[in-house]
C-alpha cells in the first residue's frame, strides 16, 4: 500500500476551497461568539484576523483556526462571563476577554519554545476523552437557554431562581464559586425537565434547526460542500424571523466600523477594528484570579496545553490520512501568535477547528493560501453582515447544539472504557461539567495518579 502524500500547490483550488469555507463557517463563528459571552456579530468582526495570523504560521494546509465551542465555553468559564457582563457590561467584558487571549497566547509560544509537545502526547487517552464529554455538556448547557426559551439564560435564570433548585444554586454560589458548571448543569437538568416553560415559537425552531442541521446533509445535492446544512437552516431561520416579526432573542444590530478605522497599508486599507493596547494591560484578568498571577499563569497555561491537545488530534490525522507532515512545537507557537492577534482585536482565545479543517480538506485546500482567503472574506464581508440582525438566537443554538449533542447523550469513548479507565474517563468528564474546564483536566490528572496504584503490577517473568 502506497504512502499517503501531502497535496501540491495550487493557487486556483485553494482560492475556490477558501471561498467554500468563508461561506459555511459563518453561522458557526456567530454562534460561538454567543457561547463566549458577548455579541454574537463579534464572532465575524474579530475571525478573519487571527484566522490570517495562524495561516501564515502554521505548517499544515488544512487547519482551520478559530473560536470553537470549548474555547468558547474554557474561556466564559474561567473568566465567570455571566457574572462579569452583568456587573461591568459587555464592552468591559470583551476587553476582560481580550486580555486573557493575550496570555493564553503568551503562554501557548512558551510551550512550544521549552518542547511541551512532545510531553502532550504522553496525556492518557482517558483523560482526553473525559474532558471532550464534560466540555461538551457545558456547550450543551450554554446553548440550551438560548434555543428553549424565548428569552434565552435571562429567562431561565428567572425560573430556576424562582423553583425548588434555588436553594442549592444559591449554595453553590456561596461556597464553591469556581464550579460554575455545576450552577449551569443545575439550569440545564431544570430546562430539559420542565417543557411547560418553552418558547413556544423559540423551542420548535430549535429543535427543528438541529434535527435539520445534523440529519439535513444526507437529503441534499451531493455536489454542495458540508456545511451548506447550516446555512440553509440559518437563512431559513432568518427569513421567518423578518417575514413573522420573530419575538424571542435575535443576533441585534450589527454596528458599523468607523470608515476611518482598520489597518492602512499604502492604498489598501484592511477594515479591522484593533484594542487599545492600554485596555488590554489594564483589564482586571488578574483579579478574576483571585489577584494572584500564579493562578492566571497556571490557567493560562492549561487553556493552551489543552487547546494544543485539539491541534494535535487533528494534524496526528492529517498526517496518518494525506502524508502531511507537522512540527509541535511550530503550531504550538502558531497557536500563540493566532491567540495574540485575536487579543488586539477583541476575541477570545482560538484555537484548531476539527469540523472546519475537515471542510478545508474535503473543498481541495493545496495549502495555507486557503486559510489567507477565508481571512480575507470574513474581513471585508462585514459591512454586509447586518443581514444576520433578526436571526434568531434559537436558530445559532442550534448549530451549537449539533455539533456536540450527539457525543453528550451516547459518549461511545466512555461506554466502551474498562478497569480504572471507568474511573479515571468519568471522573474527569462529570469534573469537568460540574466545575470548569481548567479545573476538571487538573481532576483528571490526579486520578491518573491515584488509579495507577490500583492497577496490579505485572508479575516478572523468569
């Protein structure tokens, strides 16, 4: 059997491959930004920019870069989100977020200059798998208020607040404020259990949307890329909110970029909105870690070793499958420039995209080229992005919701495990749910510790 070898150079494929993915990715950057905590727009106006800087980084043709649903949620969940946005407001709150993508990014090149990829790749399996499931009921927890209810967490705050389950939230708050899943698994166990308290128009459009979104590509053209599943429920979305006067939560007005701001570059100007370098030092990142930079640099340090993780199960792929080959520490340090550029325009810290770079690979990509065009489009595509102001938030829930849904409900890697792998995989994930991210992979490790004294030592041969 021959050796899978890497795809040559071809300008034209990678044009029309960046093209196909600017277009099938935008629903998913609007709805991740969701997931973050603030606007959705802010997931288009901030993409391009550090989608660009990872592709004139990274090594692999393929890869895409961006905001995914765990980073989003890793990040709403170590920085408090929530509570933040309704203590400081969202514009204090992008520049919070902002902050700790400049550290993660910081942190990201250092792991890669001191070799910490090779050392990735000794994470027990287990592990890994625990953290996917528990990082995904907390997508699933996040964006289950915005598709149920007809005014979205603020609804269901109101509800659960108002119900048998506020004693123990109010609990939970008080004494362990750093398990913020558990608050949020709380909600979620309360909107699953009570469909009395639906939105009527809200919970129908979402569960249609995720039905259509996941099983909606098999009943269309064979010729149309992946992906096209979730623009049509998107747009079909959008349209019933303009024609009905939609009463539930939409995406909102998408505010315009002042013609003089951006980037100027001789005659051409690239319409990019950038931070104030002083709003970035003087953001409070420290202090939602408890005042202490240990802590922040600790937590930092593990968004990036697990966002590597990602990056590593997806070229690990590429290279068994097409023959590409991949440095650790190269994207490792790709990493940390992509989550520094998304620091000076306001993102949240990114990351390898699985579903998007399958897409790159099925479109044709021949090289990094493609990643640059995608930047481009969704850079210059903003003025026209106020289209998406009555898409319904339920409708981008959605799109959330059937990427992770299915791995929540029938987690085969964790069904499947034996001996202490059952300890090690479920005390991870159900950690990772009821605590937070950062905190739930430190669980896992640990067991890892205690486990292995459980195992019976192989008896030496004479």
């Amino acid at each position: 059997m021959s050796k899978p070898e890497a795809p040559k150079f071809n300008p034209v494929r990678d044009a029309i491959a960046g093209t196909i993915m600017a277009a099938t990715s935008v629903p998913q950057l609007v709805a991740y930004a969701q997931g973050v905590g603030y606007a959705s727009y802010r997931g288009l106006a901030t993409a391009g920019p550090s989608l660009l800087a990872w592709g004139l980084s990274t090594g692999s043709p393929f890869m895409s870069c961006g905001v995914t649903s765990i980073t989003a949620l890793m990040a709403k969940a170590d920085l408090d989100g929530e509570s933040y946005v309704a203590a400081h407001g969202e514009e204090e709150y992008v520049k919070l977020v902002a902050a700790y993508s400049m550290w993660v990014g910081l942190c990201s090149a250092l792991l890669g200059i001191v070799g910490f990829g090779k050392l990735a790749g000794m994470v027990p399996s287990n592990v890994r798998k625990g953290f996917k499931w528990g990082c995904s009921v907390g997508v699933v927890a996040s964006a289950m208020p915005s598709g149920l209810f007809t005014k979205g967490s603020k609804e269901l705050k109101i509800l659960v607040a108002e119900s048998a389950f506020a004693p123990f939230v109010s609990f939970c708050k008080s004494n362990f404020p750093a398990a913020t899943g558990a608050v949020s698994v709380t909600n979620l166990f309360y909107a699953i259990t009570h469909p009395g308290d639906w939105g009527m128009i809200a919970a129908p459009l979402f569960i249609i949307c995720t039905a259509f979104v996941m099983k909606g590509g098999k009943y269309l053209p064979k010729f149309l890329p992946p992906g096209t599943e979730v623009i049509i429920a998107t747009a079909l979305a959008t349209m019933m909110s303009m024609k009905f006067d939609y009463p539930g939560n939409v995406v909102g007005e998408i505010p315009q970029l002042d013609p003089d701001a951006g980037i100027k570059l001789g005659p051409i100007r690239i319409p990019v909105e950038l931070m104030n370098p002083k709003d970035l030092l003087n953001a409070p990142v420290v202090e939602q870690f408890g005042g202490s930079y240990v802590t922040l640099i600790i937590s930092a340090t593990l968004f990036a070793a697990v966002n590597f993780l990602s990056i590593m199960g997806i070229a690990s792929t590429f290279e068994a499958e097409n023959g590409v080959q991949w440095s650790a520490p190269r994207e490792l340090i790709a990493q940390g420039v992509a989550c520094g550029v998304a620091a000076i325009t306001g993102s949240a810290p990114v990351s390898g995209s699985m579903s998007r770079s399958l897409v790159s690979r099925m479109a044709g990509t021949t090289s990094q080229l493609s990643c640059i065009v995608t930047a481009f489009i969704w850079i210059y595509m903003m003025p026209f992005m106020t289209v998406m102001s009555p898409t319904p938030q339920a409708a981008l829930a959605a799109v959330i919701m059937s990427a992770v849904v299915k791995g929540v409900v029938m987690p085969k890697d964790l069904l499947a495990m034996k001996g202490t792998d059952i300890i090690v995989g479920w005390g991870t994930g159900i950690g990772t749910a009821v605590t937070s991210p950062t905190i739930g992979f430190g669980i896992g490790l640990l067991l890892v510790g205690i486990t292995s004294f459980m195992k019976p030592k192989k008896e030496k041969t004479a």
